[in-house]
C-alpha cells in the first residue's frame, strides 16, 4: 500500500490520464448500442386507462396533473438527455420507443433516427410498413422520474434495449404559463403528438 501511495505522489499525471482513460472507457461502454437478432421483439401496444379525478401534486416545482395509467414495454430506437430547456428540471430525457414492427431488428436497420428539441427526427429506406403503421408503433416519450433511482434507472438506458414502463401520462403546469400536456394518442402527429410520463417504475428485459 505504501509503494502505491508513492507512486501516485511521484506521477500525478500519469495517475490522473488513467483515471480519464478509465471514466471514458466506462461512458463508452454505457452508451453501446443493445442488437437483437430479426423478429417481433414487443408485440404488443401500450396499456391506458383514463383517470376519472384530476388531483394535482407538485414535483420538482411544477404542478403535475394525472390524465391516465400508462404502462408500456418497447424498444428503445433512440435516447436523448436535455439540460437546459425549460423542461429539463422534471425531464431530463426523452426516449423514442418502438413496439410492433417497430421493435423488429430487420425493420430497424432501415432507419436512423435524430432526437433534438424534444421531437424525434427519423429517416429510413423502403420497408414494408404503411407510413400510417409507423405513426401508430413508434412514439417519442418524455420521462419525467418520480425519485432519483429512476432518473439513474433512465440515465443508464441504452440504445436497442427492451424496456417496461408503468406511470401516469400527465399534464405538467409551471412559472411563467408553462404548460406541458401528454398525448394520449398512439396515431397523431406533430406538436403535442408526444407523451409525457410520470415514470413510477421501469425494468429492463
């Protein structure tokens, strides 16, 4: 023990470059995609259930209004962290899920996909799917973690994973008029077209 000690005095930087290598290596890691072999890997759509009351409670300085129980098992098809929005503070990540054909590996290699300004931009090559079928099997999602093992939960998800989500969709109010409302739709589109989910809990399959 007494020979380390010495050596990490005698080379502080030769210590310090490892210790970047190793945090860099392990940020790396975390961020390797998951693949699957081709097939139907979810097949089944999300699960809502409208609320019947609208009690609010305040979470992260926002006031946060139930609209339904949503449980969801998907595919991740891309991940997005955000800081600096005004949404940030109660979601700092996004998440496109794909469930349906959208969660087969042989349909997905046809596509890339861009997350940026909360939205999820993608572009993909002929695939036997109607634009409309699409629409209705792959959403972005907006996470909003109800502790802080969950935000890590989410914050440690990777690309390609199968992940199964329970919460509410809610709507979120705050300062200056904010106002941040879920969809509660599985086929419209454009703005407002997006979930937001009060996540409870998430498992990785």
């Amino acid at each position: 023990m007494q020979q380390v000690k010495h050596f990490i005095f005698r080379n502080p930087l030769i210590v310090a470059a490892a210790a970047f290598c190793l945090l860099l290596v392990f940020y790396l890691i975390r961020d390797i995609p998951v693949s699957h072999p081709p097939g139907v890997l979810v097949p089944d759509e999300p699960v809502q259930v409208m609320l019947p009351g609208n009690t609010s409670f305040i979470h992260e300085g926002f006031f946060v209004t139930p609209l339904a129980d949503f449980e969801i098992e998907a595919r991740v098809l891309s991940k997005r962290r955000y800081r600096f929005d005004r949404s940030a503070p109660i979601s700092p990540i996004d998440l496109a899920l794909g469930w349906g054909r959208m969660s087969d590996t042989s349909i997905i290699d046809r596509f890339s996909f861009r997350q940026s300004r909360r939205w999820v931009h993608y572009r993909y090559k002929p695939v036997p799917m109607s634009q409309a079928e699409i629409n209705r099997s792959m959403a972005n999602m907006h996470m909003i973690p109800a502790n802080s093992r969950i935000e890590r939960q989410l914050k440690s998800v990777r690309k390609g994973e199968i992940v199964a989500i329970t919460g509410k969709l809610v709507l979120v109010e705050g300062k200056n008029g904010f106002r941040w409302r879920s969809s509660l739709s599985r086929t419209d589109t454009g703005d407002g077209a997006c979930e937001i989910i009060f996540v409870e809990h998430i498992e990785k399959r």
